[in-house]
C-alpha cells in the first residue's frame, strides 16, 4: 500500500515544521507521495526540491484563500510552477490582503479587548511569509491568554469583521491552470472546526464551484467519516472530477495527524486517488 498526504503546511505559512523537518517526519511515515499546499505562498517548494530524496514522490502545491461567488473556499493547486509570473502576481496582491487583515485585527485586540501587542511580537508577525489568523492566535496562546490557538481565535479573533480579503475564486482557480496546475476544492465539506455542509447545499456549492473551473475534491481528510469521503468521491466521479486526499497537517498548530485521511486514521491506499496519474 502506497502512503500519501496531499494537504501539508510549513512554518512558510501557518504550520510549525520547517520544510526539512516536515520532511523528515515524512519519510519518518513511509509516505511515498506528499504535497507542499502553504496557504498563498510557494515559498517553501524550492527548499522541498532540493532536499526530497529520489525514491519519493513530491508535488509543489499551494492553498489560495479564496471566494468564488459568494461562497468561502480553499482551493488547492497541484503541480504548479511556482516561478509562473502570473502566480506570483497573485501571491504578492494576497500579500497585501494579508497585511490588511493583521492591521484590522491588531487594531481589534486592542480596542475590544485592550491587548496592545509589543514591537518584538509586530515584528514576528510581520517577519511571517504568509501571516494568518493562526500566528496572532499564537501570540496570545504566549501570552497566556488561552490555552490554544483554537481557543484564543474563538475568544479573541472570530468577532472581528475585516471584510473581503479573500482571493476571487475563479481569478485563483484560473492561476492556478495558468501555472500548470490543477484546481481542487480543498475540505470541501468544511475545514478544521466548521460545521460539515448537509448534501443538498453541498451539491448546489459544487455547481457553482465547477462553473468557476475546480477539477478535483479532497475527498479524503482528516476530519471526514466514510461515509462523507464516500459521498464526495460519488460526486466526483459523477462530474469527472479529480479525487485527491490529505490531512490539513499542520504540526503542533493543530492536532492532526500527518497522514491522517479520515476520522478514523485507517489507512488509505493512493490507488483511490485518480489524480496521481496525472
């Protein structure tokens, strides 16, 4: 059985591990096919290529926090070129969004819960390659003020309305095919602690998802029971899409598994997956 991960982050984003240690646990799993998906930066591809032994399958990919006609999505590109200037003109406009957003933010805690961050943590956050709401979380986990970043993020961060700073959807999944890539609906039935969507919304999400132009479902994830992963992978082969699988791992930011491809961590051959033959 052939082990694999298509949904892992690095501290490039909002994981903890760096690339070598990311691969290192890795290949401390036996994987034989793993992806690199940081949230709207490539800038840990060119470290994992240069470090991934020769007997392992790695696959350069991105995460785009996007929304495409009014609905909020991550979407996922696979095998990109991560030099594309067409890409990286949209990693450095998210950039921006980002650095919008933490200003918003920072300027919440402040007002609505009198926290003034320090010049050593700004810098911190600011020194970031891609700063999410994970990083500021960590900085009042530090701080003593929750006991996780889940928790301090409820607390503190989920009542604070920065406005559209999302990506637009179809302008995300069309840089990603401009890159060479191929787009995929990441969790598509909901990520790390949302509420999973009923079938009869998810089918009238995933029309407008493919009339943007996604290829493919994450399928099996960390957070999905079989029958959920079951219902996704119908969906997709009904509607020619790509099947694709990963954990959302994110080292000590969050409490999955690496390798994790279900609720119940059995273990999944990648011969489920039909995108690998691309």
């Amino acid at each position: 059985m052939a082990k694999f991960d298509l949904h892992l982050h690095s501290n490039n984003s909002d994981g903890s591990d760096t690339p070598q240690e990311l691969l290192n646990k890795v290949l401390g799993a036996h994987m034989e096919i793993y992806a690199l998906t940081d949230h709207d930066t490539v800038a840990g591809i060119s470290i994992m290529r240069s470090i991934v032994p020769p007997d392992v399958k790695f696959i350069p990919g991105i995460e785009l926090t996007s929304k495409a006609k009014g609905i909020k999505c991550h979407i996922l590109g696979y095998n990109i070129d991560e030099n594309n200037s067409t890409l990286l003109e949209l990693i450095e406009k998210g950039k921006q969004l980002r650095k919008r957003k933490l200003e918003t933010r920072i300027k919440y805690l402040k007002d609505a819960w009198g926290i003034e961050l320090t010049k050593e943590e700004l810098d911190w956050l600011k020194s970031r390659k891609s700063v999410v709401k994970t990083h500021l979380a960590n900085v009042l986990v530090n701080r003593g003020l929750a006991n996780d970043n889940i928790e301090a993020m409820k607390k503190y961060l989920d009542d604070c309305q920065t406005g559209n700073t999302r990506f637009d959807g179809e302008e995300a999944i069309n840089t990603i095919k401009i890159s060479g890539g191929i787009p995929v609906w990441a969790h598509p039935l909901g990520g790390e602690g949302e509420e999973h969507l009923e079938k009869e919304e998810f089918l009238s999400r995933l029309k407008t998802m493919i009339n943007c132009g996604i290829q493919g479902l994450e399928c099996y994830y960390s957070r999905y029971n079989n029958s959920e992963i079951e219902f996704l992978k119908d969906c997709a082969n009904k509607n020619g899409l790509y099947i694709t699988g990963g954990s959302d791992y994110h080292g000590k930011n969050k409490t999955v598994i690496l390798g994790q491809l279900n609720i119940n961590r059995t273990p999944v051959d990648s011969k489920e997956l039909n995108i690998l033959s691309q």
